[in-house]
C-alpha cells in the first residue's frame, strides 16, 4: 500500500476535549472523531525509535540461551555504532533539517550498513533502537523509521530535498524494509545510494517478498537482491531464535462482551471507545502517516464488535494503526472476535501474511496488557 503524499499544513489539528460523564469525568474520546493533519516538519521530528524502544539499549537485550546469533550481533552492532562515530562533525548537533547538506569527510571504508536478518519477534527492532541509541552523534544528526514512514517524508519533502535533509546525518535506520513494493523499493533504494555516497551509516530490517517459503524468516537474499547496487555496502546479520512475545506468556486473553469494554472504557482515563466496522471505515478517511498522532494521549484502545476484516485494503490499514498503538505501549480492550480470525486464511496464506501474523502477534500482546482495565 504505497501512501499518497501527506498534509503540508502547519500544525496537527487539535484533539478536541471528550464530554465529561456524569459524575465530572472526561467520557472516552474516539478514535472516529480524529482527522489529524501533520506537516512535514513534524514527519521528520518523529524520526527517532518510537516510545516502546526509547529505552531499548544493547544491555538491555538478553539473547535467548543457545541463541549465539544473537550475542554475536551485538557485538557486531556495537562494533558498527562506534564506527559510525569516525570522522563525525563537531557541529553542536544544529539541526540542518532543511539546509543543504556540506561536504563531509571521507566514509570508513568498509561496509556502511548492516541488514538485521530474522523471523518475528527475536528482538531485530529493538536491536536496530540500540544501535540509534548507541551511535556517537546528536539525535538530529540520526534518523529512525519505517519504510512507510520514509516513503512518507519523500513525498512530503520532495526526494532532491529529502536527500538534502537526509545527507547531513550519521545513521539512518529503516524497519521493516518493504520489499513487496517493487515501486517503493526502487525509490527508496536510489534515495539510500545518495545517502552512501554521503557517507551517512545505514542499518535495516525487512519484511519478504510476497510468495516466499519459511513465513517471513531469513530475508537477506530477497533484500540485497531487491537493493541492488547497493548490496555490497551491507553486511547481512542473521537472527535466529523464537518470538519472544510468546515466551513463557500465557494464551491471549479471550475477548470480553460490550458491556464489560464499554464500562472499562468510560473508567479508565485518556481511554477510546469505538465500534470496530466504525473505526476500518474512518481509517479509510484518514492518511497511515497520520495514525500515529490519530493516537496522541490515548491511554488505552476499547473497541466493541469486532468482527473479521473485509477486505485486504482495510486489512493493511489495519497493520499500521496496530503498528502505531504497540510502538507506543497502547493496551487494546476488546469485545467480538479474537484477534487471531481477524485476517481470513487466504489473507494468511497471501503475500502480505507476514504483516498480518505481526499484528495479530502485537493486538494479541496488547490484549494482554488490557487484562488490568477490567481486573
């Protein structure tokens, strides 16, 4: 799903107060209720990990036992993010956003990016947090993002005006890499060999070509390919190990009945209160690079009827709000269906089924997390 370029206007739009109940306390807002609007300042402003790995750091990441793969990429990360450092400019860490970008200083030779290699849930996001975190430069000077994201920001800058903005930085870091959209990975691929040539780091996640074996794992080859001349700069590290979402934790909660979400909804501060068929058809209306701040103070997601999803447009949008809601930690009560029949098995079976499994692996952990708004 290639994303139409986002709103230029100045400010997001406010979020308006929700009406208090009865007793003086704010009622729940809706998500249906929101249209933000987000300029392309606030697009690269947000290029950092998201809250959920703000505080991700390599110390933090505990490799599964007899996972040597994963030990062995943290040292190469570290390694890798100490490099990035060499010849960095002593600039105050001024922003330089949208100023052409000044000649820079030899790259190090060797390989100026490493692709993060492996099956749902080993850690590859937070690793690729750790390295953002651990790269000797300022924040402004290092970039964060997914490839929709990115593919947002050239539409909104311009790619000559992106490659500027961009130029000037030491790291980006770009998750989950869309490699089945032939026409995003081409654009986006030429805008990382301007950046190579400007010696900024580069690190990546991806996702698989539709059609694959092996369910999402071990893309390495798919994605050099797919990047073509770029190949060489990158040093493939392969992940192994088990989703670590479902480690030792217990089965998804079972989904509660209206009532019970809707009085859940109604005590809980900052909460959300929307009919599932509702919120598919507003997110119709509303751009993926905006549902992020679609969610903006939301404590905590209640839908009511949730039901399977129709089609496979909706279904994609629907990968990117749960993107967005586990990014930030957003619990998600809900009444209907569970969320592992939200996608219908030739969904699961099609070229997108890696999106799919890793939301319903995210709105099943968020489930979870739901549990204490009803305990």
């Amino acid at each position: 799903m290639s994303p139409s370029q986002p709103s230029s206007s100045p400010a997001p739009s406010p979020i308006a107060t929700p009406p208090a109940n009865g007793d003086g306390t704010a009622a729940p807002t809706a998500l249906t209720s929101r249209t933000p609007h987000v300029p392309a300042e606030r697009l690269v402003a947000e290029m950092v990990p998201p809250p959920r790995f703000q505080g991700a750091r390599f110390d933090t990441y505990i490799p599964q036992p007899g996972q040597s793969s994963q030990a062995e990429a943290v040292q190469v990360l570290r390694a890798f993010a100490s490099g990035l450092g060499i010849g960095a400019e002593a600039d105050g860490g001024k922003r330089r956003w949208f100023s052409r970008s000044s000649k820079k200083s030899a790259a190090p030779k060797g390989p100026r990016g490493v692709y993060l290699d492996g099956g749902y849930g080993v850690g590859k996001t937070h690793l690729l947090a750790s390295l953002w975190h651990a790269t000797p430069a300022a924040p402004e000077l290092k970039a964060f993002g997914t490839f929709v994201e990115l593919t947002n920001l050239v539409g909104a800058l311009g790619f000559q005006q992106t490659v500027r903005t961009l130029s000037g930085h030491r790291l980006l870091c770009i998750d989950e890499f869309e490699l089945d959209d032939p026409g995003d990975t081409v654009l986006v691929s030429t805008l990382l060999g301007k950046l190579v040539e400007a010696g900024v780091g580069l690190a990546a996640t991806s996702n698989t070509l539709p059609g694959k074996l092996g369910e999402g794992r071990f893309a390495a080859a798919d994605f050099l390919r797919e990047i073509q001349g770029l190949s060489a700069h990158f040093r493939a590290l392969r992940i192994d190990g088990e989703d670590y979402r479902h480690r030792g934790l217990p089965e998804a909660p079972a989904p509660f009945d209206d009532e019970t979400v809707v009085r859940a909804a109604h005590r809980t501060p900052g909460a959300s209160l929307d009919d599932f068929p509702s919120l598919l058809s507003h997110l119709s209306t509303v751009h993926p690079s905006r549902y992020g701040a679609m969610c903006d103070g939301i404590r905590a997601v209640c839908l009511t009827d949730v039901q399977a999803v129709p089609d496979q447009s909706t279904a994609l949008r629907l990968v990117v709000l749960a993107d967005r809601l586990y990014d930030r930690e957003v619990p998600v009560l809900a009444a209907g269906k569970p969320f592992d029949e939200l996608f219908s098995d030739e969904m699961l079976r099609g070229g997108y089924r890696k999106k799919y499994f890793r939301a319903i692996s995210r709105l099943t952990a968020l489930a979870r997390d739901a549990k204490a708004l009803v305990a």
